[in-house]
C-alpha cells in the first residue's frame, strides 16, 4: 500500500492511537514512528511493523536502542527526510523547538492541542473548518475538551446562526496510563478563569461566543461537560429537534441514560469497549438524551469526552485538509470512520 507518507513523532497516548488510525487508511501509511528511548512502547511498534526512529539525533541515543534489543532506523531527521507530512505527538509545550525542524526538512505539520493556537496561527476540527485548513503548511488539532464541544455547538450554531454559550468542563485527573498526575482525593479548581478551553473553541468557530471554567476530579476514565447555551430568539428548535440534529451529526452518540442504564462515565466506557476498538477507544462525544432540555432559548445539556481518542479520527481528517485530498469535510470523516471501522472488525 501506498499513499501520503505520515511520520509520527512522539508514539506516546495519543501518537500510538493515530498511528494505528493513518494504518487504517487507503491513503495514508506510517512510515516511522519516534520513541526518546527503549521502552515497553517500542513493542507495539514493532508488532505493528512500524519503523522504529530516535527522537534525537545523535549516535548515542539510537546506539541505546540496539543494545535493548531494538532495531532503530535512525535520528528524527532522518525520518522527517522520507516523510510528507509530520504529525506531532510529544508531550506538549515543545512546539517551538520541534517546528523549527519540521520547517527545516520542509514538510507538512500537524501538532496537538497541548500546544498553543499560537504555534501554527492555524487551528482544526472537522465540523468547523476543515477548509481553512486545505493546503496549509501546518495545523493544530485542538484538545479532546475543544473537540467534544465543537462537534456538538458546530451543529447547534449552523442551524441558529450565533450562540452563546457558559460550559464547565469537568475533567479527568490523569489518563489511565499515567502514575505522576492527581488530584488523587480532591477537587481542583483551575484558577485560571475562564479557562483555555472555551475560548479555544473559538480558534475554529470565532463566530461561536463562549467561555468556560474546568474543575479536575480524581477519575481517569472521561471528561464531563456542563454546558449551558443561549440560542437566539426564532431559533425554531425543541428539545427533540436538538437531540435529532445530534443523532445526525458525525461522530455524536446520543443515548437515554435511564432507559439504558448508562448513567455514568463508567458505564459509558463500558459501552465503548463492547464497540471493540483498541484500548476500549470512544471516538464519539456522548451525550445523554435525558440530560438535554431546552427551556425558551436556553439549552442545558451534559456530554462526556474520551479524553484519549476523540482528537485520534480529526487528525486523519487534518491530514487530508493539508494534503489538498478532500475538500468535503463530510466525505473526509466518512472516510476515516468507515476505514477505522473496518481495521477493527466493528
Ligand atoms: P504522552 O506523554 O502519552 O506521549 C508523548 C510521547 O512523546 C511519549 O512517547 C514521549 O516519550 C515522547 N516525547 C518526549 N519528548 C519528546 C520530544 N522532544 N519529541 C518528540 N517526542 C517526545 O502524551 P500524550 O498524552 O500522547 O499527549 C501528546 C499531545 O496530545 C499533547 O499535546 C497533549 O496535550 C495532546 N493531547 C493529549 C490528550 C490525552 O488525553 N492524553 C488528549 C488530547 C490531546
């Protein structure tokens, strides 16, 4: 298989995961992905085939992979030399050193949402503008928090025309993988007001007003949103004509909690590991249909955010956007999902 040649630097939470999504697709491969060192993460990567780089590029940080036993295929540039386009997944806050040398070897980039807005002067979410991102040299996909609430306000606001809107996001201490973060036995107000996760939405739909504050609570699993949004007057919409809106939007699941019994983030990640896509993965946003109520003008409502996999379908659509291969955002995200969908047997 042939196709737009992805290079992963960073094959940690979230660059494992967009690994196996680019491996997915008819139009893409990995043609390398980076780790600092060896580590357990090495494994996947060879089990997967994936060749295997060095985040660094001198000879002594490759030379340590080999005496673990690991068959490294060389420095980062040498990667980024056989590569079209760089998908950056380091851990956040090393966006201006890694850019220089992505400019360097003159190819595409894209960087995650731990990176600020800034970096790139260019941000991404399917729904929202997929194309002010065709043929750009580089973009951000924002965070799995901005994700979630541009995938289900973008809806909300093409059939209004303005919203406005106060959300509270309420999130996961640490990912399940990660032994260093907290609160482990306490509530953690973020003392920054609003907080970066709202506004951020307006990086891809400026025309959205909306603010936000977060709070994080020792759980692991999900992220929740408290989201409160004024549309405006004639809007024309119930409750039910919201909900269905939503059952139509990609990668939205709506499902009533009480009837199904999925009243929580726990049974919500159950349900995503019965769908069956690795690591128990939940692409979509999840919003509880009796936790939705508009009431005039004013629309409550509560979603849940896997925080580790709801950005990994956008950065395959992001792909697209840069390579000028998909212009529809629609057919782009059909594409990914029906490929994804497919990899796994689902
Ligand atoms: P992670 O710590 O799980 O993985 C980062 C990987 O990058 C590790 O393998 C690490 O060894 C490697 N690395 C370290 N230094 C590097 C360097 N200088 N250059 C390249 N790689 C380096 O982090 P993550 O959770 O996958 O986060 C990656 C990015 O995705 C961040 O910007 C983060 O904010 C964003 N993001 C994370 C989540 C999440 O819930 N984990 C969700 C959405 C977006």
């Amino acid at each position: 298989m042939t196709g737009i040649k992805v290079a992963i630097n960073g094959f940690g939470t979230i660059g494992k995961r967009v690994a196996d999504a680019v491996d997915a697709q008819q139009d893409m491969e990995i043609v390398g992905v980076t780790k600092t060192g060896p580590s357990f993460g090495c494994d996947l990567a060879v089990r997967k085939g994936f060749p295997l780089y060095c985040t660094f590029n001198d000879e002594a940080s490759i030379a340590r992979f080999a005496e673990q036993g690991y068959d490294c295929a060389g420095g980062l540039s040498d990667l980024l030399a056989i590569a079209d386009v760089v998908i950056d997944c380091s851990p956040g806050k090393m966006g201006d050193e890694n850019l220089a040398k992505y400019k360097a070897a003159d190819i595409k980039y894209i960087f995650q949402g731990g990176e600020k807005h800034a970096l790139t002067g260019l941000s991404y979410s399917s729904s929202a503008n997929h194309e002010q991102n065709l043929n750009a040299a580089g973009t951000r996909v924002v965070s799995c928090n901005t994700t979630g609430l541009s995938r289900t306000l973008v809806p909300l606001y093409e059939h209004c025309g303005s919203l406005s809107v106060e959300c509270t996001m309420i999130r996961r201490a640490a990912d399940p993988g990660d032994s260093k973060k907290g609160p482990i036995n306490a509530i953690k107000p973020v003392l920054k007001v609003p907080s970066h996760h709202g506004p951020d939405v307006m990086t891809v739909k400026p025309e959205i007003n909306i603010n936000s504050l977060a709070v994080a609570v020792p759980t692991t699993l999900m992220h929740l949103h408290s989201i409160i949004a004024d549309l405006p007057s004639g809007h024309g919409l119930t409750t039910e004509g919201v909900l269905d809106m939503w059952r139509n939007t990609p990668r939205v699941i709506v499902m009533h909690g009480a009837d199904n019994r999925i009243t929580t983030t726990a049974e919500v990640m159950e349900l995503a590991r019965d769908i069956g896509r690795k690591w128990g993965d939940l692409h979509e946003i999840f919003v509880w249909e009796d936790g939705v109520s508009l009431q005039g003008d004013r629309l409550y409502y509560f979603q849940a955010i896997h925080q580790e996999s709801d950005v990994i379908p956008e950065n395959i659509d992001a792909i697209r956007a840069l390579m000028g291969i998909e212009a529809d955002w629609r057919a782009s995200v059909a594409k990914t999902d029906a490929a994804i969908a497919a990899y796994y047997n689902l």
